[in-house]
C-alpha cells in the first residue's frame, strides 16, 4: 500500500509538471521513469485514472456519476487551422445542435502514453508518413498535438453533455444509418485497438507498430483526404425525444 500511494503522489507530481510543459517529451518521460519504478501494470492503472478531462459536467474539485462528459470543448489542444475550419463549418449551420463541437474518434487522451512507449525513430516513422496526408495537422512540431488534430480521426457532433452515449476516454467510431462502423472509423478503430493494447502491456515493437497502428492510420487519412474537411454529413445522429438528448444509430 505504502509502495502504491508513493507511486500515486510521484505521478500527481509529474501531471502537475505537464500543466506548464505541454510537450509529449516531458510526459513520455514521466510515465517511463513510473514504469521503471512502480511497474507498468500501476502505471497503466494510472494512466487509466488520468484519462478524464473536466468538462462541463464535471465540478471543480472531481466527478462523479455515469453520465460525466469527457469530451468538452477544450482549446487547449486545437490548431489554428482546426479551429477556423470548425468556427466556419459552425457558422454554415448556426444553431445546429449537431454541428457543435468536434469529438475524436481515438481519443485525444491516449496518444501522449501511446507516445511514451516510442522510439525517437518510430515518433518520426510518424510524421513522415502522416505528414503528407495530413498537411495541416502536421504544421506542429508536436507529434502529439499533430495526431490531436489529424482530420481523419475526427467527427462533428452535438455537445457531450447533449449525448446519451458519449463514450468518455473510449472510441467513438462514426456509424452508417444502419449502425455499421463507417469503413475509415474501422481503420481507426484497428490502431485504437492497439494503442490500448500496447498502453496496457507497456512494449511497442516494430512489426506491430507498422502493421497495427501506422497502416490503419495511413488507410483512414488516405480515405479521409488531404483537406481538414469537418463535414457534418460524415456522422450520423439519433434523437431521443424522451430525453431530448442524441446517439449514434
């Protein structure tokens, strides 16, 4: 128990850190230098716990309940390009309740661990196959703010609170009217699925990495185009009159 509440304390400390040092070179080292002492299973459960980000649900000091959001309308994160193409694509449909707010698909949250686990090499492998695809994105030098901004990973919808499925630190693949995951959220459900694999077992190795995680990632950027293109017709909603709130068919 002792060993577990040092481990917690040491890693408040070093997401304090990241408050004022947003680079993903800071947190990479963090989580690596828990892994080596607290071991990667206890980190990873960290990590897990970290995941949420206080949006508009949330009080000030923590949250509570099933229906917290995770998905708020932080800048923090956005490029300029990211934010001019969402503010006009908003001011194309004024007061549309379903052309809000812009949730990933992987969540933002879980590439700064995915990150960490990377060599400098396949941080780069990154950006060189990526970058092409994804111009504006990659206009930052911060891969984990690039990723964060990568248009294909992507979908336009209603305010997290204003959804009865918002799935929190989880995937949120786009859906046919039909309920079939649209053929470029399956690619990006395929690298989600090994990020999340890859967090938990606290290794990455290369084979894995090209095939599991840069392949799908090319594929869907490949689908999506080289333009930013938040297109609301891209994503498809449910009414609930009962509860006045959306979902995904």
């Amino acid at each position: 128990m002792h060993a577990q509440a040092s481990s917690e304390t040491e890693y408040a400390r070093a997401r304090s850190r990241r408050g004022t040092e947003r680079g993903g070179a800071s947190a990479g080292g963090a989580i690596l230098a828990l892994q080596r002492t607290a071991g990667n299973v206890a980190v990873t459960a960290m990590v897990q716990r970290s995941r949420h980000e206080h949006g508009d649900g949330c009080g000030p000091t923590g949250c509570g309940g099933s229906e917290v959001v995770q998905r708020a309308k932080g800048k923090d994160w956005k490029l300029g390009s990211t934010s001019t193409e969402l503010a006009s694509v908003k001011a194309n449909h004024p007061g549309d309740p379903l052309v809000d707010t812009l949730h990933h698909i992987i969540p933002k949250s879980l590439f700064q661990p995915f990150l960490a686990l990377l060599t400098p090499a396949q941080v780069q492998q990154i950006t060189t196959n990526l970058a092409p695809l994804a111009p504006d994105a990659f206009a930052s030098p911060n891969t984990d703010k690039a990723l964060k901004n990568v248009p294909a990973n992507f979908r336009i919808g209603p305010r997290p609170e204003a959804r009865s499925d918002d799935p929190g630190s989880g995937i949120d693949v786009n859906t046919t009217a039909s309920g079939n995951t649209t053929p470029r959220s399956a690619q990006l459900e395929n690298a989600y699925n090994y990020m999340a694999a890859a967090i938990t077992a606290g290794a990455v190795t290369q084979p894995d990495f090209d095939t599991q995680f840069l392949a799908p990632m090319i594929d869907a950027c490949t689908q999506h185009g080289t333009a930013i293109n938040i297109d609301p017709a891209r994503a498809t909603w449910v009414s609930d009159p009962a509860t006045g709130k959306y979902h995904k068919p």
